[in-house]
C-alpha cells in the first residue's frame, strides 16, 4: 500500500505542477465548453434544442482524453526517454503497483476535471435528462480506451514525438469526435470513419447518459468504445517497451 | 591474464558471482566469459575503458539484461527469475540518472524511501551525501556532481546489501570525488558488497578492494591492488649520477652482461633493467658501478603503478582517461 500510495500521490503532484497539462486538461475544455455554447458557429443538430446539450457532453469526452491520452502519454514517453521507467525497474516499487499509480492518478485528474466543468455546464443551462448512470461507465471505458493508446505512443515511440503525436491526434480527435461540430455536419465518409473511432463513440456513450451530443449513441457506439477499451491497452501492454 | 593467488576468503560470504558470462547485441559480443565474484563488505571495481563491457555485465547483475551464455547470482538469486527478490536487497545508480527531471531532492528521496520497508531517514541520508541545502532544487536544477550524490543516495536509501554503480564518479568535481570516495569506503565498512564500473584508474586505486580488470568484454587480470601491482614488477629502472666517471653513451650491452639481464637506454639518463629487482640482480649492477667509480642517481624499484599495469594488459594507451 505504501510505495503505491507514495507513488501515486508523487504521480499527481508532477501532473498537477506542469502547466501544459493543466491547459490541456481544464483550460481547453472550459474554453470550448463556454465558448461553443454561447457563440452560433455551428448549426445544431436535428432535434437539438440548445447548444449547451450538444457542448457539454462532447467537452466531458475531452476532457477524459486529454487526461487519459495526453497527459499520460507525453509523461510516460519522457519518463521512459530519461531512464525513470528502467529505474524504477531495480526498486520494489514493480509494474503492477506503477501502473496501478498511473490508473489511480488519471482517475483522480478526470474527477477534478469533472468537478470544474460539470459545475460550468449546468451554470451554462445544460440540462441532462438520459440515463445518467450510464456517465460513469462511459468515462471508464473512454479513459481505459485513450489511456491505452497513451501507453501505446510513450512506449513505442521517443518522448518528443509521443508528445507531438499526442497533441496532434488530441486535435483531429477534437474535430472528429462529435465534440464540438456535430458527426452528421461532416462528410458521409468521414463520419462513418470517425465512428469507429474512439472519441466519437465515446461522446456517444456519454450523449445516451445525459441525453444527446453530437456523435450518435446506441449499441454501435457503445461496441465501438468497449472494443478500443479493451484492445487498446492490450496492445499497449504487449508492444510496450521499458527502455 | 594476470594469474595471481586468490584472495583469502576471510570477508565472508559471496553476495555477487558471475560465471562465464557472455552478452550479446544481435552480433555484437559485449562480454565475452566473465568471471568474477564479489563478497559482503568488499569493494569491487570493474575497470576498463569505454566499451569494454562493463555497464552490460552490471546491467546483466542488475537483471536488465539476460545471459546469452553463463550464469550471474546476487545474493544467491537470479536477477531476472527472482527479480521481485533482488531488488529488495540491492541498490543501483545508473549512468544518466534515471529521475524525473522536475522532481525536487526532498520529494526523490521520501518517494523512494516509500519504496522500501526500512529505509534510511531521507533527511539524514541527503546530509550525508552533502544535498541537506538543496532539500528544494528539482533534479534539473543539480550540478553534475549533485545528480550523482543524489544517485547514490537513492541506490543506498533501502539498507541494500549489494550495491551495483555505474560510474559513480563520472562528471563529479573533485572535491564532490571525495565525498562519493569516503560514501562508498563507508559502505564497504559497514559490510555492504560495492560492485562499481569505472574507467578512472584513481577511483580504483583509492577505494576498491578488488580489482577486476576488463576490456574488450574479457577479464585480463583480478585481483587486490596489492596483489596486481606486485604481480607485474617485473623490471626497474636507475640512473647515474652526472659527476660520476663513466662517459655517456653508456655501453648498455656491458651492464646487461654484468646483471644477466636485458638493460635498454629510456632516454634523459634513464636505464631499464629487465628483471626483478632480487638482490643479486641489484648487488651485481652497483658491483659493477663501483668498479667504474660511478655513482648511482636513483633506483626505482618501487611497485608500478596501478595505472601501468592498465596500460601494460589493455596495450591501448589512446583509450585511458587516467
């Protein structure tokens, strides 16, 4: 319990201190929530009433990348560039308790993110009305999902181009993920693509929990997330390098 | 290689053996069957130039590499099939570090200490490697010479019984060598196994037991300092004094036949005499001085130096960083 506690609270005092990461994980997503929901850019989907309903669930979606998928990933892939992962190696700290310390200190980040943007988007007038218990589960296996390929880049690939890959993919992902332009307002092709992917399917999966969002929900959407969510990590464990 | 008497076995028991090892990188051969064993509260120095194989037969102890061939025990175990077992009991340093860059020395030092179930008082522990003052600084931040003390204190905090640095020295300034120097001599006495890489001959001279001599991924010679320096006397040089009254060039054959022994000319007055400096050889060459009436300058019949034997069994002098 000790090493794993000691290292998971050492974990979260590292992430919280980095700047970047905090602009990534609470600054983006409460400027796209305000700002996409105040300010018409893009139309509504049918059905839609206000645009807070279709913002607040894709920023949710975001958010859970963001620390799921950036943060750990760009962190991991220093750590292992700089000798931190083949150090910890020779201590009895063991792979099972670290990355027990890495699940424990993203859920703790997606928690805090929770408490600051749920708050805004109820002041903004977002009005969830689906099966909220839903919420939890979605955000569990979209954060098992990004954490996967997180994992995936910092193990494979240098520091740098984790980190560059990571911001870079953290974008396209934005824009295709139903986030904050509605999947029905891209091309046919593109949005059948972006399904299959997981920000999409699980802005979805959050939309069923609280009632629409811009990416469509439903048993597709829930497969989709489930599938990245188990194989992703696979994948992650089995081509991981430690140095 | 060197052959020397083995050394007493009055340190008590083997806490590091390695058999015959072999390490490969695809078609690279790293370390070519090295033999050596380390035993509680000994030194050990694994000396050599860059390359010779040192960090992969540490990094092989340290259970990051796997044998090609041979096998390597620490504390009886396997490095890598008993893993959770040796790490509990051995403490390493690395080349580079391996901390996280914005970690403060006070946060390192608690984290790590929380690894281990009878850690050293991080607070007591960062004054005695000299970083109490910089408690707040984040590894960054730390001079060469700090990272390191900062290393070897964290490869210490666990009350280790087996100690593997690598080039525990390297990039440290010389009055931060002292420190690391009388840390590791610490060590040692307190009944700690030190298993050190380096390629800087005064380390080895100053604080190891035992030397264990490597280069190109082979041992060429094992042994106390005592024991190589003594082992390779085998010549020694004198000169003569100026207002003596023999005239130079001297006749380097005639001496050679009144000693029985090769003398060769090095140059500046200097003359070698190949063979041990017994007391025939010795009574034999100032017989023949006197004879002449010519005096003697000096007679070097000391040890060699640690670093002549380096120079003599690696046959690179290029390659030395002395």
């Amino acid at each position: 319990m000790r090493p794993w506690w000691a290292q998971t609270v050492s974990e979260l005092r590292l992430t919280l201190r980095n700047g970047e990461q905090l602009l990534v994980g609470i600054i983006i997503p409460l400027l796209v929530l305000v700002f996409f929901s105040l300010v018409a850019i893009v139309p509504l989907p049918a059905g839609a009433t206000q645009r807070i309903d279709i913002v607040a669930p894709g920023v949710l979606a975001l958010a859970v990348m963001s620390s799921a998928m950036v943060s750990l990933g760009i962190g991991t892939g220093f750590e292992r560039q700089y000798g931190v992962l083949k150090r910890l190696g020779a201590t009895p700290l063991g792979r099972g308790r670290w990355l027990a310390a890495k699940v424990a200190c993203v859920l703790v980040l997606i928690g805090l993110q929770m408490l600051v943007l749920v708050p805004v988007a109820l002041l903004l007038g977002w009005n969830p009305t689906g099966s909220i218990w839903l919420l939890a589960p979605a955000l569990l296996a979209g954060a098992a999902a990004f954490a996967g390929i997180g994992l995936l880049m910092a193990g494979t690939l240098r520091g740098t181009l984790t980190l560059a890959l990571a911001n870079g993919l953290y974008l396209v992902f934005l824009l295709l993920g139903g986030m904050v332009f509605p999947l029905d307002q891209l091309p046919t092709v593109v949005a059948d693509i972006a399904r299959l992917l997981p920000p999409a399917a699980l802005t979805g999966a959050v939309g069923d929990a609280t009632g629409s969002s811009g990416a469509p929900g439903g048993a597709v959407a829930w497969v989709v997330l489930v599938g990245w969510a188990v194989g992703a990590p696979a994948v992650a464990a089995w081509r991981f390098r430690w140095e | 290689m060197v052959s020397v008497p083995p050394a007493p076995a009055t340190n008590g028991d083997v806490l590091v053996s390695v058999d015959n090892l072999v390490v490969r990188y695809g078609d690279l051969t790293a370390v070519n069957g090295v033999s050596f064993t380390a035993r509680r509260g000994e030194i050990l120095a694994l000396l050599g130039p860059n390359g010779a194989g040192k960090t992969s037969t540490v990094e092989t102890l340290e259970g990051y590499r796997r044998p090609a061939s041979g096998t390597v025990r620490v504390c009886g175990l396997d490095p890598i099939a008993d893993h959770t077992d040796v790490v509990a009991r051995i403490g390493v340093m690395l080349q580079g570090g391996g901390i996280h860059n914005q970690m403060r020395v006070a946060e390192v030092l608690h984290l790590f200490a929380a690894y281990y179930p009878d850690p050293l008082d991080p607070v007591a522990l960062a004054a005695r490697v000299g970083l109490d003052h910089r408690m707040r600084s984040s590894w960054r931040s730390l001079s060469g010479g700090e990272q390191q003390r900062l290393s070897l204190a964290l490869a210490v905090i666990g009350r280790p019984e087996v100690v593997f640095l690598d080039e525990p020295t390297a990039g440290v300034d010389p009055a931060g060598r002292v420190t690391v120097r009388q840390l590791i001599s610490e060590l040692g006495n307190e009944g700690v196994c030190v298993v050190l890489t380096t390629h800087d001959l005064a380390d080895a001279e100053k604080i190891a037991d035992r030397v264990v001599l490597i280069d190109h991924g082979e041992v060429l010679a094992d042994g106390t300092i005592d024991e190589l320096t003594r082992a390779t006397r085998s010549s020694f040089t004198f000169t003569l004094d100026s207002i003596g009254s023999l005239s130079t060039p001297l006749d380097v054959a005639e001496i050679a036949n009144a000693v029985g022994a090769a003398v060769t000319d090095e140059g500046q007055g200097r003359f070698r005499v190949e063979a041990a400096p017994e007391p025939a050889v010795v009574a034999a060459l100032t017989a023949w001085l006197a004879e002449r009436n010519q005096g003697l300058g000096d007679l070097h019949a000391g040890r060699r130096s640690l670093e002549d034997v380096f120079l003599e069994l690696t046959g690179d002098p290029e390659e030395t960083t002395s």
